[in-house]
C-alpha cells in the first residue's frame, strides 16, 4: 500500500534527522560480560542481566527437550502445574498471597492496571513511570495525575488539592527503581501518604528483585515494608531473574478478580510450562546469589563515585538524587549527555573500542536528556569498569 509507505517513510526520515532513529542489532551470542555482534566480541553494559544469570545454561531434568508450548490461553488449558508451583513460589518468597504470571512485564503492568482501577477512581502516578505503567492507567481511564519524580511533598500536595469523582479511590502508581536513572523511589514515605489517603499502592519492582533485599527479595524489602504497605507488587523475571514474564502479585481476591477480567491475560496463550520451569529454576538461582549481589554493590559504588567525580567536572550530568537509598546502589547509572546527536557519537566511539553501552534518547527519556545508560552485570570486574571509564574520559578529552 503506496499511502502506508510513504506515511511510514516520512516519520522514519524525521526520527534520522533528530537523531531518534532506532534500529534493531542481532546479538549472535552473550556469556552476560561480553557479548558477539558481526563477529566481533564486546564487553557490554546494557543487560538488565545483573546477576548475570541469562547467560548460564539451566538444567531442566526431563523437562529440557519437552513442553515447548502451553497450547491454549491459561482458562481453557493452558494452565499447567509449572505455572502454579512458580506463581506460588514467588508469592511466599515476597510474602504476598497470591501471584499471577505474564507473558511480559509490559503486559503485566497494562492489564492489572487498566483491569482494576476504575473510570470514577483517580491515580496520582510518577512523572518517570516506565510506559507500561503509563499506558496501564491510560487505559483505565481513569483521571490521572502526574507527581513530580519521587517528591513525596508534590505528591501529598496534589492528593490534598484533587478528590476522586464520586464513589472512587485513590490510587499511587510507581516504579521501585526508575530504569532509566538507576535511583528508587522513596518508598516507605510514599507507603505512609498511601496509608494516609486510603489509596491502594501500586508498585513495579523490575529492576530491585535479585538486587535489593535479603536473598533479593526486592526493593520493597530491603525499605522494611511488606505486602500490608504494598497493596500491588509487579516483579518481572527477564531481568535480574535472567528468565522472562513476569508476576502481579497481592491479595488472592485481586489475583482472581484478574484471572476473572484481566483481557491482556485471559485471551493470550499461557506461557509455556518450560518457560515456567525456567523461571522456577533462575528465582532458586537468585536467592543463592548473595555474594553476587554483595559484589555488584561494590562495582557500582566503585562506578558512582567515578562518574560522580567527572560530573563534577561538568563533563555530563548523573542522577545522583537518591541514587544511593539507606546503603542501596543500583547497577544501573547514567551518563547524561542532554543532546541525542553527542549520545550517539559517544556510544558509536564506546563501540568502535568494542564496549557495548547502551543509548537512551526521547521518547524514552524526557527531551534534553538524552544518555548512557551503563549497566552492571555481577560477571563484570572492576577493570572492566575502569577500561569503559577510560574510554569514556578519552572520548570527551578529545571532543573538548
Ligand atoms: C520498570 C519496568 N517495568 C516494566 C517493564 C516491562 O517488563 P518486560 O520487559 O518484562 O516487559 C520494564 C522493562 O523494560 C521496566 O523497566
């Protein structure tokens, strides 16, 4: 179709001249630390693989060369026992009732949201929620306010001055970790203005389970609360988990009520059992993980501190507003350059010294803060980290 062509073509054209063109780049093979593109080996620092357990091989006993599709959405029969012992594990590991398991974290967060919040129900969200989450309340339609990031005082403020319409609730929606910053929100306050309001909180954890908390019980733990201060807790297992999916987990009256309304779940095919076998296998993995978990901590102190120092040079700017949470330090760290052209001249030199980091530009994240994102795997040494800080040190020496 001529007309759909030439529409698609004229947009693509405008994404290369702002330098927001995205393009899809077949990775050959992984081991976490470095990873294969056109035959050409790299270290990389763009996995939400942090434990470094993706690239390691699972041994699935009799199940490894059956059970490759569920064969049906999870009502009909595509519901197995893999799915069932997973969703149960993940449940008494976080201390929740109840888990249901998706397809994605995407699809987790969208259709819980979107299923239980209602049109007379108001939500007060973070103005840098993931687009899940975003796309997960817009859906709802429901009246939506957007706080500004991780300032429990605009949140209160906007809750104070805004009442939902009549009949409906309040609801706080946020992510634990912000993806793109690497800082966690200020949970144990925004947990008290929840209590304080009578609005149900909704939490993502995809980047704190496996990192935070004792055996990696997440974010929410390691800030001291439980399932009675967080009503909603999304955890995924495509990240530090090294599997994929991902759990809603609360109470068993709103698992069923999704098993019941939920459409993102209901008319999808399950999952397989193997992919669930899997995901069992990597969150006993994750639990063992300790020292790992231990040493990643280091290695981002050791990268904070460092990019902290040429910040204040002005180099670039980092996230350093909460980053560092009662003792907590993400893997994850920004290198934030403002401009999408510099952001991809300076990724492009990264690659052409074969480090592998990834490039974050609008729409992902606001205008005028366009970025590194560096990731750290727990496989990755403390020269690894220096050789990607001296590349990146000669990068600006050069352009300065
Ligand atoms: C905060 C957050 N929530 C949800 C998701 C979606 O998870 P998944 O990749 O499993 O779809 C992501 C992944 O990018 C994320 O960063």
């Amino acid at each position: 179709m001529q007309w759909l062509n030439d529409r698609c073509q004229q947009q693509l054209d405008a994404a290369d001249q702002a330098n927001l063109r995205r393009t899809l780049k077949p990775v050959d093979m992984s081991d976490g630390r470095t990873m294969n593109r056109n035959s050409t080996s790299y270290l990389q620092f763009a996995s939400n693989d942090y434990l470094g357990l993706a690239a390691e091989p699972v041994d699935l006993g009799v199940l490894q060369l059956s059970l490759p599709g569920s064969g049906a959405s999870p009502l009909v029969t595509g519901y197995s026992q893999s799915h069932s012992v997973f969703e149960k594990s993940l449940a008494s590991f976080t201390g929740y009732e109840a888990g249901l398991y998706f397809n994605s974290g995407f699809t987790a967060n969208e259709g819980a949201l979107s299923t239980l919040i209602q049109s007379q129900d108001i939500v007060f969200s973070d103005r840098l929620n993931h687009a899940s989450l975003i796309d997960g309340v817009l859906h709802s339609k429901a009246r939506s306010i957007r706080y500004h990031h991780s300032s429990v005082d605009d949140l209160k403020k906007r809750l104070e001055k805004t009442q939902p319409s009549e009949g409906g609730q309040r609801w706080i929606v946020t992510d634990a970790v912000f993806s793109m910053d690497g800082d966690i929100a200020p949970l144990a306050e925004i947990a008290q203005v929840a209590r304080d309001y009578n609005a149900v909180l909704y939490v993502d954890d995809a980047h704190g389970l496996g990192v935070f908390g004792e055996k990696g019980q997440g974010s929410c733990h390691a800030l001291g609360l439980s399932a009675s201060d967080v009503d909603i807790l999304m955890m995924t297992c495509g990240k530090a988990m090294g599997a994929s999916g991902a759990c809603v987990l609360s109470q068993q009256t709103v698992i069923d009520f999704l098993v019941q309304k939920c459409r993102s779940y209901i008319y999808s095919t399950a999952p397989s059992p193997q992919t669930l076998e899997v995901a069992s296998a990597q969150l006993k993995k994750l639990m063992l993980a300790d020292q790992r978990r231990q040493y990643l901590k280091e290695l981002s102190q050791y990268l904070f501190d460092e990019l902290a120092a040429r910040s204040q040079q002005g180099l670039f700017d980092i996230q350093s507003e909460s980053h560092e949470l009662q003792g907590m330090h993400h893997p994850v760290h920004p290198v934030i350059v403002g401009d999408p052209a510099i952001a991809i001249s300076l990724g492009q030199y990264l690659l052409e010294h074969n480090i592998i980091v990834g490039v974050i530009r609008p729409p992902t994240v606001p205008q005028g803060t366009s970025r590194l994102r560096v990731s750290l795997n727990a496989a990755h040494t403390f020269e690894d980290v220096a050789r990607l800080l001296n590349v990146i040190d000669s990068y600006f020496a050069k352009s300065s």
